[in-house]
C-alpha cells in the first residue's frame, strides 16, 4: 500500500512526517512524503529554524509524482501541520488528482491547530480552512479534544457531549472521526482514551496514562498514521482503533522509560509492527457501554 503524506518536517525529534512515516513503514507501508515545512525543531520548544515552504513548491512535488503516473496507485492522502492557510488548495488539489487516478483512495486529515492549554498555535486562517473547507471533503478526521471542540462549534467534557460533537462532523462530510486524546469527568483516574464514531457506531479505549515532566509531541501524528493504517489494512474501525492505541501506548511506554522529550519510535520499533499489551475496545451508545 500507499501513502502520500503531507506534513510538516524536523531535523530533530518527531512531529508531522517524522512521527508519521517510519511507523508506516515499520507496518510495511509505502510513504510519499511531502513536507509542508522545515524546522529545526518541533515549536513547541519555544524556539526553532526554519523555513515555511513555498505552495508552488508544493504543487510542485505533486505534479512531479503525478508525472510519473503513480498517483493510481496511492490508498490514501494523509494531510496534518499546514504551515499556511494557502496551502489547504495545494491538499485540495492532490488529494483531487488521487481520487481521479484511484477512486477508492482515503483522505485522513489530522487537522493539526491547536491543544488543549496551549491554545491555537498556527497561523489564522488555518482553523477556518479546516473547519470550512477541508472537513467536509474527508474520509477520516483525526482531531485532539481541543480541535473537536473547535470543528464542532461545542465545549466536551462527557462522553455523551463528545459522541455528539463527532457526529456533528460526520454530517458535514467524513466518514471517521477519531478523537486522540479525550479527557473527561467520568473517566477512570490514571487513563486516557481514544474514541472512533461512524454513522452508526462508536468505540472507546482507554490506555494508562503515563506521566511526563513535559510530555512529548508528535503522539497525535503518529496515531493518525497508525488508525489510518490498520483501517486499510482491516477495513474495520474498532480493530483499528484497538492496534493503534496498542501501539502508541507502547511507544509512549518506551520513551517514557527513557527519559525522552522526543517519542522513542525507534526503541518501540517493534512494538509499533507487534504490540505485546492490548487493550479493549468498548462498542459505546451516548455515554453507556454497549
């Protein structure tokens, strides 16, 4: 299979495409990486290099690998950190050029803009694109809390308020939404949860939560990568939605025992492709378990 990735770019650490390609890989995926900027570092440091590509540049790249007449080929469009509200038409228009060529190929947006705490932390106009323009054209929408929130126009805090913010983005065009990080009151102290809602279902997984100094950046990327993955694979959500919190909790699990800021892909690499601890996935209705 394969991914055409649209993402940001570090030298150091793993955010965007760092923290989405070699877990594809190790899952046997072929990725076409197209990086939607280049940094030093993730900004959540505070400070970093860089330089914000170009559109054309972009546009470039993707008529480039258009050229080569393999876009038929592509599963699906992975798209998260946009640099600049100008490059939503550049996603637009690849992932328009994919679905010509193959018209069973996903798009999975992680609208990448903001968490909770931190507040927004991209450009304006970039939470408008995602909301307006992009959402209603995905398969799979991959948002934290904050950004659910944000798409839905709604404040969650219960189980109940979040399954009806998902399917109020359901309504407006995607298939999948997968919440990557949900806090709520009535949750089991120690954990954190994931949840995925279709139009006719919706599931839960809770995972311990571990404890960070500062916790690292880049979990969100990568667990879009690993649902997206697994959903082609098994073209089943619940399934899915099991292997990726598996495999995030254990790459969480190896940087926490190491003492990283940055995610231990690489320590965890095998676990990423087997998992040794899963956990289970709730079918959920509004609130009470199934």
């Amino acid at each position: 299979m394969n991914i055409l990735s649209i993402q940001s770019h570090v030298a150091y650490g793993y955010v965007g495409n760092r923290a989405a390609t070699f877990p594809l890989q190790r899952l046997g995926l072929e990725v076409w990486a197209i990086n939607t900027v280049q940094f030093s570092n993730h900004t959540g440091y505070g400070a970093w290099t860089g330089e914000v590509y170009p559109p054309a540049s972009m546009a470039a790249l993707v008529q480039g690998i258009e050229a080569r007449g393999v876009l038929g080929e592509c599963d699906a469009v992975l798209s998260g950190y946009l640099g600049d509200s100008a490059m939503g038409d550049v996603v637009i228009d690849a992932v328009t050029k994919v679905r010509a060529a193959n018209d069973q190929a996903l798009w999975c947006c992680d609208p990448v803009m903001g968490d909770v705490g931190r507040g927004f932390f991209v450009r304006s106009g970039i939470p408008e694109l995602f909301r307006d323009r992009i959402l209603p054209l995905t398969d799979i929408v991959t948002p934290n809390q904050f950004e659910l929130d944000y798409l839905a126009g709604t404040e969650t805090r219960s189980l109940d308020a979040t399954i009806t913010a998902c399917r109020a983005l359901l309504a407006k065009g995607p298939r999948i939404v997968l919440v990557t990080s949900l806090h709520r009151a009535e949750a089991k102290a120690g954990e954190i949860e994931m949840l995925a809602v279709t139009k006719n279902a919706a599931y839960l997984v809770a995972t311990p939560q571990l404890d960070f100094a500062v916790p690292p950046n880049g979990s969100g990327d990568a667990v879009a990568a690993l649902f997206l993955a697994h959903y082609l694979k098994s073209k089943d959500v619940a399934a899915a939605l099991g292997e990726a919190a598996a495999a995030i909790f254990a790459v969480m699990q190896a940087t926490h025992r190491a003492g990283r800021r940055e995610l231990d892909l690489i320590g965890a690499q095998d676990e990423i492709a087997r998992p040794s601890r899963h956990f289970e996935v709730q079918q959920v209705t509004q609130g009470l378990a199934a």
